[in-house]
C-alpha cells in the first residue's frame, strides 16, 4: 500500500465499545450458525463450525479480551478472518462499517504505549496494532497475530485434529 493511502479498516463493537480490524485479514462476515463445542480447547474457542466444508475455529473476541460473556443470538456476527493461514471465526455484538483511516490518523503502539509496555516483556504481547484516530473516537486496532497465542493455536490445533482428523488442514 502506497503511503498517502488510507487503510480500511472494519469496525465493530463489543461491550459498548468501538474496535477495528484491517479489511486486509477480514475474509467475510457471517451470522451466528451453530457451533460444536469442543473439549479442551482454549477458553475462549467456544467450538468450530463447518464453513462449507471446512473446519473453522470460532472464538468469542469478548471472552478473548476479558470482556463478560453474552448470549449469542440468530443475527450475531461472526467475522471470518485470515489467521496464520487458517480461517478463524470471531464473535462480536455487531458489525459497524468499513472507514478508510488515513495514515496520519493511525498510531502505532511505539507511538502510544511506553516502551515498558510495548513488547514480550512480563509475558504480555499487547493485542493492539494501534490506535485510529477518527473524528473525535479512539479506535483500538486488533493485531490479528495477536488474537490467539502460539500455544492456543497449537493447543486449538491439537484438539480440532484430534476431534476431526479428516478433512482438517493444517
């Protein structure tokens, strides 16, 4: 992308509050269809679903983010995403709209975090990709990387191929 470009970037809210994602990781958006649970699998992976014939972990971006859990409805959305290579199901309370966020209006978390705070140190990797600045809003960007840790993806990986070892990808 050229640097006098915006960056779309999908909103949505969760809790009241206004999140984004780069349209560039966002697949498609779905509503809620049912989800198998299954046993074992990170807390907040509340099951798979299957996506026209392939597996897809589901996660609820509210338990994820701490954030308490609230009932899923018929029109809840799920926004399909692209994670390490894998399609994976985020649940949110609704979907906002797509806003170009020019580059000016877009700050890195080196910008915003102290550096204390901006890194692995104390086993925290901060989920933010940043903060878009639109109108008078605050926008926390997800770092889609940052959304399930190597070892819930690994562990995510472990159970959905234990429970559907046919058909999986890996």
């Amino acid at each position: 992308m050229e640097k006098n470009q915006g960056h779309p970037v999908l909103t949505f809210r969760l809790a009241g509050q206004e999140y984004g994602l780069l349209v560039e990781n966002v697949r498609q958006i779905i509503e809620m269809v049912t989800i198998t649970r299954l046993p074992e699998a990170p807390a907040a992976i509340q099951g798979v679903i299957n996506l026209q014939g392939k597996i897809v972990p589901i996660l609820d971006l509210r338990l994820r983010l701490g954030l308490p859990f609230k009932p899923y409805q018929l029109h809840t959305p799920i926004i399909l995403i692209e994670h390490y290579s894998q399609v994976l199901g985020l649940v949110v309370d609704s979907v906002e709209a797509v806003t170009e966020i020019a580059p000016a209006d877009l700050e890195s978390n080196e910008a915003v975090l102290p550096p204390q705070l901006n890194g692995k140190q104390n086993g925290w990797l901060p989920s933010l990709a940043g903060l878009a600045k639109v109108a008078r809003r605050l926008i926390p960007i997800l770092k889609v990387e940052a959304i399930l840790s190597r070892d819930d993806r690994d562990k995510l990986q472990e159970v959905v191929t234990s429970h559907y070892a046919e058909g999986v990808a890996t």
